[in-house]
C-alpha cells in the first residue's frame, strides 16, 4: 500500500495544468507584445492537462 494517492497528485495536477492553460491564452487577449508566445504555452499547458486528467480517468479505472 502507498502512502502516496498517485490518482488523486495526476488528477490535481491536470487540474491545475487546464487552469493555467486557459488563464494564459485569456491573458494573451490584454497582452498583444506577448500574445503568440502566451497562447502556444497555454495551449500546451492545456493539453498537458487534458492528458494528465485523462491518464488518471484510464488508470483509475
């Protein structure tokens, strides 16, 4: 048994990666110097969320 809930770390990590990534391709709107460079790092981060949350759905089930 682990002392560590692996599931609950990926799924909270998701969470946070799908926050971040939307909060910086939003904030790309105020922000036209830097609105490439904001938009591709959100949308990583974005997708990066997306397969974390969605590793942790396939192994939790």
């Amino acid at each position: 048994m682990s002392l560590i809930d692996t599931g609950a770390i990926m799924m909270a990590l998701g969470v946070f990666c799908v926050v971040a990534g939307v909060s910086m391709a939003a904030g790309s709107l105020w922000s036209p110097r830097y609105r490439a460079i904001l938009e591709v790092m959100g949308g990583s981060l974005f997708l990066a969320g997306l397969g974390f949350a969605g590793a942790d759905l396939t192994l939790a089930s």
